[in-house]
C-alpha cells in the first residue's frame, strides 16, 4: 500500500511529538510492505509566524489532498496577546472546517500496565476501561442559528440553539455503527430525548441507522444517566455516540478517568477528504524542546489513522501491543512515572515501543 500523509507538526511539543510518531510509522511501513510519503505543513503559531495566518492557503490545499493528516498541537503564550481572529486555534478549527471533519473519534481506554493512574476505585475499574466516545462537529447547539446575546425586558439576555437535521444525525451515526463493527459491537446513543424535541430526532434517526447494522447492539441513555454510568460502571460501554455538546462533556470525562491525557489518542472524520490524527493534549509549551514529552498519545494516533483512514487492522494492532509491551517492561516518561519503573525521555521511549515491534 503506497499512501501519502500531511504533517502539520504545529507548536510547543508538537514538533518532538511528531517527529517520533513518524519513526513508528516508517517502522511498521518497513514491517509490513507499505510506503508512506508525507508532505510537511504549517498550521497555529509558527504559521502565524511564518505567513501571518494560523492556517496558509498551502496548508488547506496540502491537506486536501492527502490520504490522512497528522498533527502535533497548536498555541503557546506566545500568541496569547494577538488578535483572537488569527490566534493558532483558529487554524485547528478552520482545517475541521475546510475538511469537512464532522465526527471526532475519541478513544478512552486505561491500560492494566496504568491501572495506579486511574481516578476510579479499583473495584470499578477491575474489569477494565476500553470505550470510545464518537461526537458529532459540526453541529448542534455551538453552531445552531439564532444564537446571540440582547436585551429582552431589560435584561441581559443570551440565546443559543440546539438543532439537528436528519442527515446530520444519519452520518454521525454511520460512523458509530462501523467504529463498533470494529471493536465489540455495542453502540450505546446519549441524548436528552425526554425532554428535548431535537433528541427525539435523533433517536429516531438512530434507531433507523441501526437497522443497516444487523450484528451491533443498540441501546440509548440520557446523558445525566451516561455521565454517572460512566464513572459507575465504564466497563459496560463500547461505543457512545452522541451530539456535540453532550460529547464535548463526556468526552472529556472518559478521558480524564483514566489519569493519563498523555495517553489518549483521537481522530476527526468526514465524507469528502481525508482524517485528521491527533493527540488529545495541548502544546504544553513549559517542557517543550527538554525531551520530557510523552509521544505516546501521538504513537497511538497513527495507530488510529492505519485502522480508520486504511483499514489496517494488523498493522494498528501491532504499535498498540508495543505500546502496551513498553510499559508491561516497566518503561515510562515522566507524565506517568511510578516507583520502581523506568524513566524515559520524548526519544527512548520511542526506541522501546520500535524495538517491540
């Protein structure tokens, strides 16, 4: 398989995050007989820096016409005091809008080698935590028309508008339901449908989705009832598919239950171009260039890109099981340090996970 990759590195730790990520990638190309070519980008501050703009024209373009996009991370103090029109979040946002990358993919899974940095009670956890939260984008309540603040009698009032179309709701739900066909067949949709009119919708049109996908189990909950399961019982999900404020929230939830951002990987999909991979932490601009980052949330962002953008399975299965086998051996970097393991920087860590490939 001959595919080509846009690397927007992006700032702080990006650059040292990538890089190594990149080192795995051409490993596991040699392993298994592929040949990945990449195209370097420009996107937050040091595009801001570059060429004024967060996000060039040429790195629109340079995405758009790749087969997956791999990015690092965005902002710093830096940028802080610029114009917020052109600060580096703003080409994070615009490269979702310019793809089209309507669902966000967000794995959440507390491995048995890291099970002393989880937040839950170990009585919680002993069956493990592995789910994967698929939000919707692009839209909903933070993008719905009218939206605003005004003066109503007097007062000061703000307005916001929850709203989903039936497409909308079907193509998010498509990629739940094939997410599940990948793992273990369970597709479990948060909304509010007791009382909201636009969940109703949305169960409705997943439930009609649900038929295409004779093999994977459907089930619904509200989503005051899914945050609390959530910390209850995770053990009892796979998928959770839901709308964009609600999967803002627990998205975040699953992730940080297990203790470790530095962890946790993420993809953001669409229909016309293709994915975007990424780590879910920020630039973390106080350790960057010191080798202190954990590449491994980046590491396993490729793994996401080689299941989801290239129906890899063998080849994702193999980084993530020597991801797991580094830290089986005891190896960590300093994010998830415990007494008596290994500490690691950005470089050796990585040169472990290789080795175990």
């Amino acid at each position: 398989m001959k595919k080509h990759i846009c690397v927007m590195a992006g700032d702080g730790i990006g650059p040292e995050i990538v890089s190594q990520a990149l080192r795995v990638l051409d490993k596991v190309a040699e392993k298994f007989g592929h040949e990945f070519t990449r195209e370097e980008a420009l996107i937050g501050g040091i595009a801001i820096d570059n060429t004024g703009s967060p996000l060039p024209e040429a790195t629109i373009e340079a995405c758009k016409k790749a087969d997956a996009v791999l990015l690092g991370a965005v902002g710093g103090p830096k940028w802080d005091t610029i114009d917020p029109a052109i600060r580096p979040e703003k080409g994070l946002l615009g490269i979702r809008k310019a793809l089209g990358l309507f669902a966000n993919l967000r794995p959440a899974r507390l491995l048995p080698e890291l099970a002393g940095a989880c937040l839950l009670r170990p009585d919680i956890v002993k069956d493990g935590l592995d789910l994967m939260v698929v939000r919707e984008l692009t839209g909903g309540i933070y993008f719905g028309k009218p939206a605003g603040t005004e003066v109503r009698d007097g007062k000061r009032t703000g307005f916001n508008t929850m709203i989903y179309n039936e497409d909308e709701i079907r193509r998010i739900a498509h990629i739940a339901f094939k997410a599940a066909m990948k793992r273990k067949k369970k597709v479990c949709s948060v909304d509010k449908a007791n009382v909201l009119d636009v969940s109703r919708v949305w169960r409705e049109v997943v439930i009609e989705v649900a038929k295409e996908y004779p093999e994977v189990e459907l089930s619904h909950l509200y989503v005051d009832n899914a945050a609390m399961q959530l910390v209850r019982d995770p053990s009892q999900f796979d998928v959770i598919v839901t709308g964009n404020l609600f999967g803002d929230i627990l998205s975040d939830e699953a992730s940080v239950i297990t203790g470790s951002i530095g962890m946790l990987a993420s993809a953001s999909l669409g229909t016309e171009y293709a994915g975007l991979y990424e780590p879910i932490h920020g630039s973390a601009p106080d350790i960057a260039g010191q080798g202190k980052a954990n590449p491994l949330a980046t590491i396993l962002s490729i793994s996401m890109m080689l299941l989801h953008e290239f129906d890899l399975k063998d080849e994702a299965m193999c980084i993530e099981n020597a991801v797991r086998k580094t830290l089986q051996d005891g190896f960590r970097t300093g994010d998830i340090m415990e007494e008596g393991k290994i500490l690691c920087n950005t470089t050796e860590i990585t040169d472990k996970v290789i080795e175990r490939l």
